[in-house]
C-alpha cells in the first residue's frame, strides 16, 4: 500500500473545489490539467450534443440546467441513453428521491462528480427565467409545415376550360 499514491497527493495539482473530493473536474478538463479517455477498453467515436436541457420546470425548488457540453466531454451518450434517461424530453420522470438512491444523476453524482450536497450547482435557474428561454425557443423554431391545399369537394367536375376563338 506504501507504493502506491495518496488521493491528495494526486489530485493536488487539479483546480481545487470546496466539495466532494475536493476537485473542480469541467474546470480542470477545461485547463487541460487532465484529458480523460473516452473509454477504457476501445476508442469510441461519441456523439456531440451541445444543447442544455431544462428540467424540474414544475417542482418547487429552481429549475436545473443539464449541460450536455459538460457531459458530453467525460462520457459518451450511449452512458446515460437510454437506460438511464429517454432521448425524449419529458419522457423519463427524474426524481430527487431515486437521484439520492444512487439512480438516474446519482449514478454519478455522490460518487464520482461533486455531490448531491451542492444543490445550488443543478438547481440554478430561476423559474421565470427557465420559462422565458422556452418561449425564446420556441418562438425561434421555424414555424409548422404550412397546411396542404384543401382537396376539390368528391364528386365535382374540374373546372372548364376556357377556350379563345370559336366552339366546336
């Protein structure tokens, strides 16, 4: 055990935090103090998904900002997608209680990303805010397909012809 090195004598280099094991991991990732392999037994070739996702839009605590940018510079998609949440927005009901068991985010968080103590680092964005940049979105999307021209009523002659000179 003497070989091998003290968990604070390796991650002393690191950005410091005040949380959890003490180590700021986006900012350290960001500083490039370290750059994680994407797997451990081959090499992946990850999805980006760089769009944040607002979720807790109807719970009583601020709505928590998920950055998928973060994530998506630790882990690939295929880790959270689909077992542990749905592509789908709103398909996957997440719950503090089942997060706090070591589900959904705890899978990580509590374990190996700062801790489900730090509430205010998920639980960021002020409900009137949230709700703002979803109508900012949703006003942005390019509006539905146009509706197709109405079709000729059954049973009703097409339209005549109308003809120049002199009938037949």
């Amino acid at each position: 055990m003497k070989v091998l090195q003290q968990p604070a004598d390796a991650l002393s280099p690191l950005t410091p935090d005040n949380a959890g094991n003490q180590v700021r991991w986006v900012r350290a990732l960001k500083e490039g103090q370290i750059n994680p392999r994407s797997s451990l037994r081959k090499l992946l070739k990850s999805e980006s998904y760089e769009k944040d996702v607002l979720l807790n839009l109807n719970g009583g605590m601020p709505v928590v900002r998920f950055p998928h940018s973060v994530h998506n510079e630790w882990l690939d998609c295929t880790n959270c997608h689909d077992h542990l949440f749905k592509k789908q927005r709103g398909a996957t009901k997440i719950s503090m209680f089942l997060i706090l068991q070591g589900e959904q985010c705890g899978v990580c968080h509590g374990a190996v990303a700062f801790p489900l103590t730090e509430c205010g680092r998920c639980h960021s964005v002020k409900r009137a805010d949230a709700l703002a940049e979803l109508e900012r979105e949703a006003a942005a999307q390019p509006s539905a397909t146009p509706p197709p021209e109405p079709a000729a009523a059954p049973n009703t002659p097409p339209p005549a012809r109308k003809t120049e000179g002199k009938a037949r």
